[in-house]
C-alpha cells in the first residue's frame, strides 16, 4: 500500500503553510510494506525561526484529519542517536521548501 499522489499533494499543501523545511515519509509506507492497519509515519525538519511550541501537536492532528489515517509526527531534532540511523535508512522525502 502507498500514499496516492492526492495525500502526498494534501500533505505538500500542508507543510508548505507551517514552519516545516523538510518532511520524509519512513516506516512501511516508505518500504512499500504499508497494510489497511499501517500508521502513516512522517520526520519533519522544523524551521525553528518560528515558534512552534505545542503547535506541534496540532500538526498531527490536523494530518490525521486530512489523511484520514492515524500518523507518528516526529521531529529530527528529537530524535534518538539509537533510533536515527534506522529512520535515514528508510526515510523518502515527501516536501521541500
């Protein structure tokens, strides 16, 4: 199961009105291993020129929402030296700025 090209413009659209520089799709959707019960996983590089706080949490709500799907939001800069290595493996960018 992959993202359709509807959800990636939807979460394109998304990104490009937040402070978000960078964001990667990683886990089952990026291997192409997705099923009906998979969570979307996404890795944002935030633009902290911005204040963000508990917006944060708003962002995954609100990609919820518009994917209609449960979604793990996780920011690089909060990530584990132990986890990271495992996500760079499999992360695709998804958005740019």
């Amino acid at each position: 199961m992959n993202l359709s090209p509807q959800h990636i413009s939807s979460i394109n659209r998304f990104f490009s009105s937040i402070p978000v520089k960078r964001a990667y799709l990683f886990g089952s959707y990026s291997r192409n291993e997705a099923n009906e019960g998979s969570d979307i996983d996404i890795l944002v590089e935030l633009d902290h020129s911005t204040p963000i706080g508990m917006k944060f949490f708003f962002y995954k709500d609100e990609l919820e929402r518009i994917l209609k799907k449960k979604v793990d939001l996780v920011s690089y800069e909060g990530l584990s030296k132990y986890v990271k290595p495992y996500i760079d493996k499999d992360k695709v960018l998804i958005y740019e700025r």
